[in-house]
C-alpha cells in the first residue's frame, strides 16, 4: 500500500531539480528514530522522501527496506583508498575551498531496522578534482549513533576526467563484512557517461544557503526479525480518544477520528503536520 505523495518540498540538485515527495515505512520509521528531530529540516518540514527523478522516471535511491529487499548495492573501491582515516565527522575546516556539503542519514538492516556502531569511512576528491595520497585530507571515518544515524561535514567533490561527481564509502557493522559502494549526485551532466553510476546511488540534495544539504540511508546485507511493536495503551482509547491533533504522541493501539472517522493507530510516533490519518496508512488504518 503506498501512502500519498506530499507536496511542497522539492528536491535540489546540482543545479536544482525537483522530485516526487512520499511517505514510506523507512521514513516513518526514521522520523520516529529522532523523535520530531530529524537530521535533515527544509522549509520547516522533516525530510521523509527519499524518491528522486532520473531519466524521466521515478526512482527509489536505496531500498525500501522490507524483509527481503536488496540491500544498497556495492560498487568498486578505486585506486584512492587510504586505510587508518582519521576519525571525525567533518572533513573540512573553516578556509576549506569549495561549496559547503553536509550529508546525513541512517543505516538499517534488511528489515528496516537501525544499525547502531556501523563503521563509516568517507574518502573523495577535494573541489578541484584531486585526491590526497601523501596525508588524510578529506579522508574520515565514524560511527553510527544509537539511532543508526550519521553525518558527515565536507565539501561538493569536484570532478577529474572519466567520472562524475561521487563519493565514497566504507560501511561495515560490528562483526560482519564490509560494504564498498559510492553515492552520486542528482541532475549531474556526467551522471550519464559515467560507466560506474548507479541511479540506485543517488542522494537527495538540496540548496541550502551557500551550500547543500544531502541525505542518503545505507541498507546493508544484514539479516534482523522484525522488532516488536509498541503494546498498546492500557487501558486503550477505545472507543475513539478524542480528534487527531499534531504534535501528540501516539502509541499502538490508541484511536482518534479524523474528518468524521475512525483510526486505530499502528505504530507508535509523534503525529506532525501532513502525518494525518488518511495520509499515513502505515501509521493509521481505519476502524
């Protein structure tokens, strides 16, 4: 069941395009991990969407992250890989040259579930092309938070003959092996000769000020039983609790109306503008 499209919230990318926006079970998930917090805001809106528009076509940049999806696939290491990065989130400084970059997201397992502890090591190009061979400059890793979320502070890679724009990454979970892969930009000349692009790669990227904001969700090869759900409200709000209202915390079981109907909440999360019943069926469903 696919839930409504929202409106309002383009995507950007380098330069600007502007994608289907849509509320999936990732990212319901995902705003429930951070509590009305997420780690991308536009416009005063969570970033939920993690669709796109390539070739003139609807696209999904990582799995949907249902039992038995495909996890966010692999793509070759290079020549530039250095080991022993150091660890830290930016990997800029103040006087840094090039447009400002902050990508952010979490990490799941196959059944949509975060991935806490997972090893990401980040390495690119600088903003003139080049990448550094001799130290660690714009080379870093991290660790996913409790939440499986990440951020990384750096700059828009700049491109060198052959490829396009990209990024890459080492992710690895305690005890399990390591994914290579690279994330691409939206709406990129080169995206279409490159032979190594992946449009399954791809990360939302907007403007924001001076520089841009990405966000990208890595589903890696791990296997994970469904975690329980929220037990219900006891006693429940049964019959109807009241008329939905934003900003209420809702947990399994508890049920509101909503335009002169019913709903039965499905999932525990903090109810926000545009997370109405009739637009959330993964949150909601009537009766």
């Amino acid at each position: 069941m696919t839930p409504p499209a929202r409106d309002g919230m383009p995507d950007e990318g380098i330069p600007g395009t502007t994608g289907d926006r849509r509320i999936s079970r990732k990212n319901v998930l995902k705003a429930a991990l951070a509590v009305g917090t997420a780690p991308l805001l536009v416009g005063g809106g969570v970033a939920l969407a993690r669709d796109a528009s390539y070739g003139g076509r609807l696209l999904v940049p990582t799995p949907a992250c249902d039992d038995g999806d495909d996890p966010t696939p692999p793509q070759m290491e290079g020549p530039y890989f250095r080991p022993n990065s150091p660890r830290r989130t930016s990997l800029v400084t103040a006087g840094t040259p090039g447009v400002p970059l902050t990508v952010s997201g979490y990490v799941f397992g196959r059944a949509c579930r975060p991935v806490p502890g997972v090893l990401l090591d980040f390495w690119q190009a600088d903003a003139n092309g080049a990448y550094d061979m001799s130290g660690y400059a714009f080379r870093g890793h991290q660790f996913t938070g409790a939440n499986g979320a990440f951020t990384l502070t750096t700059v828009v890679a700049g491109l060198y003959p052959g490829r396009t724009r990209h990024i890459h990454v080492k992710a690895q979970a305690p005890g399990r092996p390591v994914l290579t892969t690279q994330l691409y930009f939206p709406n990129e000349p080169r995206n279409s000769t490159d032979s190594l692009f992946d449009p399954a790669l791809l990360m939302n990227v907007r403007t924001a000020g001076n520089g841009r904001q990405g966000t990208f969700d890595f589903v890696l090869d791990i296997a994970q039983t469904p975690g329980p759900t929220d037990p219900p409200t006891d006693p429940p709000t049964d019959p109807p609790g009241g008329t939905w209202s934003a900003g209420t915390s809702y947990r399994a079981g508890d049920r509101v109306t909503y335009g002169g109907v019913a709903y039965r909440c499905l999932q525990g999360h903090l109810a926000m503008g545009g997370w109405e019943p009739p637009n959330v069926p993964a949150l909601w469903e009537r009766g």
